[in-house]
C-alpha cells in the first residue's frame, strides 16, 4: 500500500472521528481535506480548488433549492398543516387508526409542498399528539407515525435529496423526480397497510374518532372546508411537478412558480403578513446558505481524496466482495444503513455516495434506479437512533408522558418497512423506473 493510499484511509477515519465529535459536517469536509491533501501533495494540489468552486456556484440548477424551500416554509408558515389535519381526521371517520391514517396522508401532501422534515414533524407532533394520546391511541405509535409521516418529504418530490443526487450522479432534477413519485406512494402505502392492519388486529391502540366528535361538523361543511384547504395547496404540488416531470418547464422555472403560488395559497387564506413573509425569507436563506456552504467544502474533501488515489482504494475493497454488482449494491445500502445511526442525510449523499459512484458507474449500473435505492435508504437515517433527527425533532415538542422509550419502540416497524421498501425497490426497479420511461426521460 503506497503513502497517499495510508493518507486516504487516514482521512476517512479523520472525518468520521471529527463527525463523532460533533464538529459540524462543512467544518469537517474542509479541515479534513485541506489537511491530507497539504500532506500528501502540498499546495499545489489545491490550485483547482477555485474553478471547482466556480462551478458549484455557478450552476443554474441551484437556484431550485432557495425556491423551493421559500415555497415550503411559506406554506409552513401559513398553518396549513392544521386545517389539513382538521378536514383528514374528519373525513377518515370511524375508521380504527383513522386518525393515524389522516396523518400518514397530511405527510404525503406537506411533504410535496414543504420538504421540510424538522416543520413537518414539530407541527404534525404539536398538532396531533396531545390530540391522539386523549383518543387512546398508544404512544408508540402515535410518535413512530408523525416520525414517518414527516419524513416522506425527503423522497416525494420536490426534495433536496433529489436535487444534490442529480448533482453528485450527473442525472436530470426531472428524471430523478419522476423516478421518487412511485417509491414515496410505496412508503406511503406501506405505512397505511400497517396502521390498518394494526387497526384489525390491535383495535385499542388505533381507536377511531368519537362519534360525537364526527358529528360536530356537518358533512357540508366538511366537504367545503375539504375544497378550500386541500385543494389549492394540491394543485398547487400538481402543477409544479407536473410542468418538470412533463417537460414543460426546467425546475428552476417550476420552483419560481412553485415559489409565486405558495404567496398566492397563504393569501388566499388571508395568513399573509410581513411577519410570516420576514421569516418566510429568514429560514429560507438559512437553509440554503447551510446547504451551499457544504456542497463548497465538500469540493475540498473531494478534491483532495480523488489526489491522494482514495477511488482506487474504494475499487480495490469492492474486488474482494464475492456475488458480483448485487453484492456491491448491498454493500452501499448497509454502509448507508449504518451510517444514518450517527451522521446526517446530507453528509451520507456527499461522502459514501461519491466514494463508490465510480465502481457502479464501471458496472454500468443504472443510476435512476441506484439514486432511488440510496433515497429510500436515506430515509432511515432521521428515524434510526441515537442521530435520528425527526425523533429529536418530537422530543422537542412531546409532552412529558411520552419517553424517549415510546419514540424508539414507535418507530422501530417503520424502519423495517423503510427496508422493505428498499428491497422491493431492488427486486423490482421498474418501481422505479416505470414512469420516468413512460413519459420520456
């Protein structure tokens, strides 16, 4: 083993040691590789440090991410995740695990509109677990659903996680959006099977929605409410991912109409306010400035791995794996799968992904269905304790009779449906690649 190929290895268990230590991810990526890369090659090897940088920040497709993200927290700020729940929970009706059910399909649409795992799940959990615990429904439960509801926003289309894999795989934002629709209806709907399922065979965990509590609001009402609350923020999703995955428009252009329709939706239901616009333009420009600063620094991590011949070592461990590019695939997603027990979504996509990228790339695996797979395994990671953000995300907001023991116990089946999902998806690719071929891409 040659001296660059020790300085690789060293650099890797450097990042995870400083990872570990709670150094932030961008700090991380930049110290690591400025210091191995000094190391193995001097200054010179960071004379192409500033065109790399260029061309990050000078791509064209960045510019989806602040706009989606306004669009999200617009719609965030507006509350309208509280009429959504109202109108769900009263049209699921008597149904056991009904309650849980409306919250699986408020995540579906909150996460087309905002993508914002840490609002969806604080407000899913301020607004529905007092509420849930009153009905009867088990903590477990009660907290593993708002924890796997409020993550679909990471899968179903448009999320961040889709737009840094088209950069990292050099694939279309559009192909990739096509792709995740199937994939994000398939958690969904296995998380529904199973809070049915649980609703047959354990109906006192899963109690429906008191009768009297049905009839407060009349059917009317309800079906009014339905069309003034669901709707607009539902063809609002439609829109945006229909003009991307139909072609008609780039993403860039579908998230500044996606943007302009998030004002429209909070102003038509007069929630429109210089305050929330302010902190609308304030978390916006903190989430993107965070996401930017770590694509930058990640260039020197890269950078500086590529020189000291780190890719080859990658290829040379992948040899010594029996069952060919199956075995591969397999490795990655129990790397990823371990990996999301202690380091974040972002870090995962832009260290293990890069890393192993050229080996698939060799086995000319296709890359749609790989970002797929690799997407649906991210998923685990903000439930998988003792890092799982969303369950941080709840302890934030649970009331004291919920432990960390319920949240843990809560999402453990949600996980394992995660992985199901995930061997479904490799079992059967067309999942995945079924519409993105249909309509063309």
């Amino acid at each position: 083993m040659s001296g660059t190929e020790i300085l690789a290895i060293l650099m890797l268990v450097a990042f995870f040691g400083l990872l570990m230590a709670g150094v932030p991810v961008a700090f991380t990526l930049a110290t690591t590789g400025f210091v191995f890369g000094f190391l193995g090659f001097g200054t010179g090897l960071f004379n192409l440090l500033p065109a790399r940088i260029y061309g990050v920040v000078s791509n064209y497709q960045w510019l989806a991410i602040p706009l989606f993200v306004f669009m999200g927290v617009m719609l965030e700020k507006s509350r309208l995740a509280e009429d959504l729940l109202d109108v769900v929970g009263h049209l699921a009706g008597g149904l056991k695990g009904g309650m849980a059910l409306g919250i699986i399909g408020v995540g579906v649409l909150m996460g087309a509109t905002t993508g914002i795992v840490g609002a969806t799940v604080i407000t899913l959990g301020l607004l529905t677990l007092p509420t849930l615990l009153r009905r009867g429904y088990d903590p477990g439960v009660a907290c593993g659903a708002i924890c796997a509801s409020g993550t679909l926003g990471q899968i179903i289309p448009p999320s961040l996680i889709l737009i840094l894999l088209s950069d990292i795989l050099q694939l279309s934002v559009g192909t990739l959006f096509a792709a995740a629709v199937m994939p994000g209806m398939l958690l969904a709907a296995l998380y529904c099977v199973y809070i049915v399922m649980l609703g047959m065979m354990r109906p006192e965990m899963v109690p429906a929605v008191p009768q009297d509590e049905r009839d407060a609001m009349p059917r009317a009402e309800l079906w009014l409410k339905f069309f003034k609350v669901v709707l607009p923020p539902l063809l609002l999703v439609l829109s945006v991912l229909g003009s991307i995955i139909g072609g008609v428009a780039a993403p860039t252009e579908a998230a500044s109409m996606g943007a302009l329709g998030a004002i429209l939706v909070t102003a038509s239901a007069g929630r429109m306010s210089f305050r929330v616009l302010k902190e609308t333009l304030q978390t916006t420009t903190k989430i993107t400035a965070m996401v930017m600063f770590i694509l930058i620094c990640a260039q020197v991590f890269a950078l500086a791995f590529r020189g000291l011949h780190g890719e080859d070592l990658i290829k040379g461990l992948f040899e010594f794996l029996p069952g060919g590019v199956a075995a591969d695939i397999w490795f990655l997603m129990l790397l990823i799968f371990v990996l999301g027990f202690f380091i974040e979504w972002i870090e995962i996509s832009y260290i293990a992904v890069p890393l192993f990228l050229p080996v698939f790339i060799a086995q000319n695996v296709d890359l749609v269905w790989l970002a797929m797979l690799i997407c649906v395994n991210l998923q685990t990671s903000f439930l998988t304790p003792p890092f799982g953000w969303a369950l941080f995300f709840l302890r934030g907001v649970a009331p004291p009779e919920i432990t960390t023991r319920h949240m843990y116990l809560g999402v453990i089946p949600f996980v394992l449906m995660q992985v199901i999902a995930v061997a479904l998806m490799f079992f059967f690719p067309q999942l995945a690649l079924w519409l993105p071929k249909a309509i063309g891409w």
